[in-house]
C-alpha cells in the first residue's frame, strides 16, 4: 500500500486524511498546530514534526493549506517540503491558490523529476468525511492515472482539465460564478424588499423561475431568517474573487461583474462582516435602503429554531404507521474548503410525517445542518421546497433524516398537505385491495 504524507488538517483536511487512513494507506500527517494531528495518531497514522518530515518517506504528498503564501511557505521555509522530497514521488495539493503558483510549483518540482497535480475540490464537511468529494485536476494526466487510488480514498468525482493550473483556473472561474450569483440573488431580493412584496411569496418564485440558482436556494432561508453563521465566510469569498480578478488582467479579459462582485464584498469586509457568512452581504443593501430584508424578527421568534416550523394538518386515520414511500430527488449542496459550492441530485423518499416536517429516506450519507431541496414528484405541482435536517438515523444500510421546512408559505402548505393526504389514501387502498 502506498506511503502518503499529508500537510493541513483544518475543516477538510482532517477528514481527508481520516478516510485516507481508513482505506489503509499508511499515513503520516503534519499541522502547523500539531493538536490536530491528535486523533490522527490514535487512529495509527506517524506524527511529523516538520514539513521534511512527513514527506521524507512517501509516495505522494497531498497538501491542504489556505492560500499562495501559506503554501510557499511550507516548501521552502527551514525544514520545509522541498527538503526532503524525492525523486518519483507525486504531490497533489488541494489547496485553492493562483493558477501561476500551481504552474510555478510544477515546473520547480519536474526539475527533481516530482510530479505536482493543482486538485482543488468541492464538497463541503460532509463531503469530506463521508469521502465524496470532486476533485478537479491540473498536471500530467499520467501521473493522476497512477494514483487515482488515493483520490477515489476521498472523493467520488475526478475531473481531469487539462494542463498544470488548469485545475486552479477551473476553481476560480467557478467561484467567479458564485460571488457574482450571490450579489445577484441578494439585489433582486432588496428590490423586493424595497417594493413591500411578500418575500416569502417572492422566494417562492424565484426558486421556481428563470433566476432560480443554488445560491437562492442555499442563501435564502439564511437571509430570510438573519442567520448568518459561517458556511463559507465574506473574507474568503473576497479572497477568492481577488485572485479571479488579478487572473483576468493577466489574461486581458474585460471582466464588469466580478469587478463590481468584489467591490460589494470589499463593502461588506469595510462593515466588519467578514468572518460571517457570504450572504451577511444583504446588510449592505439594508443600510443603503434603510430595511431589513427578513420574514421575521428575532424578538418575535418563540424558540431557538429560526426556521419555520411546518405543522401539516393531515389525519392518520390506521392505528400503525407505515412508510409512505413518495419517490422524491434532493438537490444536496455542499461548501468547499475555501470557495464556492457543488451540488448533485440524489433519490430519496418521503417516509413520514414528522413533528416538525418531514422524514426522508436516502442511502446518500447527509449530516445534520445542511439544507436540501425537495423536489417532488410532477403530478404534485408542487415548487421546490428547502428543507433543514434536523435528525439523523441510520439503520446500517440507509439513512432516515427528519427534516424542518422552511419558509412556506400558507398556500404551498396546503398544497402539500392535499398530495400528501391524496398519496395516504392511494395507500390504504392498496393495502384493502
């Protein structure tokens, strides 16, 4: 089995190098914070005490670290990676850096006949722990072939783009994307905030329509409900679109939306906001047009749980509970370790009612906390409705999650509990017949 070595065990990192440990590759970990490579070493993995030391050994390099500085400086600071690599090996760095600094890296590398492969990632927590990460790769094609075994440990996506950097470029362009989509939503939101329209009717429609996307989708409710801890913080995204946007002059690209995206950001960092969430970006708009862009005020919430409570008025009329089994598709989004955000669809079914929601099944492993977004069947003509898991159960082979609905408006409400009642019945049916 081969050696691995891996430098940078923060959000993502630590459950990165956890699966790589788990599918028995033989580890050893470095951190700046040397606590963290703890749990680490009780589970089996080599303690390093120095960058040197953990690649001294390996076979491939994988680091994780935050940004061109940081990772520059773990090669070639005293004791640094660059000391004791060695011919043959491959080093796969995760991080989100510069295209120049990935192309820089590998052509210093192929100079020590080293391979370097730019494999940033998307996929959030989650992702990382239950190893279905993407990763998106720049370098020789050859050298991702030869050990495609060590990614497919933590991801369940490889992309190969292209050339060294064409992973970094990939990532910037993409979160390009996200920074300008994200201003987007948040404008179109003020303006409706700003004309007095019910902006939990309005999301609706927005989700919906033709400016659906998965940031309205993952930020809405966060706006709505003035939740605006970190999925993804203001500063990085800034930092992100910062290097997008010092990539465009280097290519000469006229790039109008990113410069004004970063701009809006650059307000909010202004505003002390940046260790909060992206979308803690709408308090900008809210200072300049003198209203909140809420469904509710704190103070008027009875409970902790900022999200709506869905209380269904359906009768179960059997004394035993049985599943209903409404075949739905989740729309799952995950955050990456510094940028944007993935998403895929997965199958599940509606399982139950439950005191605050619903309860789904799915064999796809979700955690607590993340949003979701219900899609249900087309006879329904229901929109796509966001829900929050609340609870995770599984049985060994699946996963039961009782999810809380959020913003609902009355006549979806009752549109639900009309299919839901229709689908009831449909099955007491068929048990008689």
């Amino acid at each position: 089995m081969k050696k691995i070595g891996f430098i940078g065990l923060g959000t993502m990192g630590l459950p990165m190098a956890a699966n790589l440990l788990r599918k028995g590759f033989s580890l050893t970990v470095y951190n700046r914070t040397s606590e963290k490579t703890a749990e680490l070493v009780r589970r089996g993995a080599h303690y390093a005490a120095t960058p040197a030391e953990a690649v001294r050994d390996a076979d491939v390099l994988i680091t994780m670290l935050s940004n061109d500085i940081a990772l520059r400086q773990t090669f070639y600071d005293p004791n640094g990676i660059i000391e004791g690599i060695r011919h043959g090996m491959t080093v796969i760095d995760c991080s989100t850096i510069s295209p120049h600094m990935s192309k820089t890296l590998y052509a210093e590398l192929a100079d020590l006949a080293v391979d370097f492969l730019d494999a940033p990632v998307t996929g959030s927590k989650p992702a990382a722990e239950s190893g279905t990460l993407l990763f998106m790769v720049g370098g020789r094609e050859e050298a991702l072939h030869e050990h495609r075994d060590v990614f497919e440990a933590m991801g369940n996506r490889i992309v190969y783009m292209g050339p060294s950097g064409s992973g970094s470029y990939a990532k910037l362009a993409h979160n390009t994307m996200v920074g300008i989509n994200a201003i987007g939503f948040v404008e179109g939101m003020a303006l409706a905030a700003k004309a007095n329209i019910d902006l939990e009717k309005f999301y609706e429609i927005v989700l919906a329509g033709g400016a659906g996307s998965k940031q309205a989708e993952l930020k809405g409710p966060k706006m709505l409900n003035r939740d605006f801890a970190t999925q993804f913080s203001m500063q990085l995204m800034h930092k992100d679109l910062r290097l997008a946007s010092q990539l465009t002059d280097q290519l000469q690209l006229t790039a109008p939306l990113l410069g004004l995206a970063k701009s809006v950001f650059e307000m909010g960092l202004s505003k002390g906001l940046g260790d909060q969430d992206l979308s803690a970006v709408v308090m900008c708009y809210e200072e300049w047009m003198d209203k909140k862009i809420e469904v509710c005020k704190r103070e008027e919430v009875p409970s902790e749980e900022l999200l709506p409570k869905l209380q269904l008025n359906i009768e179960r009329r059997r004394s035993v509970r049985v599943p209903m089994n409404i075949r739905l598709l989740l729309s799952v989004y995950q955050w990456e370790h510094e940028g944007a955000f993935s998403g895929q669809n997965i199958e599940g079914t509606l399982y139950d009612l439950s005191d605050s929601g619903l309860q789904l099944t799915s064999t796809f492993p979700l955690a607590q906390d993340m949003f979701v977004v219900i899609h249900f069947p087309q006879d329904a003509g229901l929109p796509p409705i966001t829900a929050r898991i609340i609870r995770v159960i599984s049985d060994g082979t699946g996963f039961r999650y009782g999810c809380m609905l959020s913003g609902l408006p009355p006549h979806t409400r009752i549109k639900l509990e009309e299919y839901i009642q229709l689908k009831l019945q449909e099955t007491e049916m068929n048990e008689q017949t």
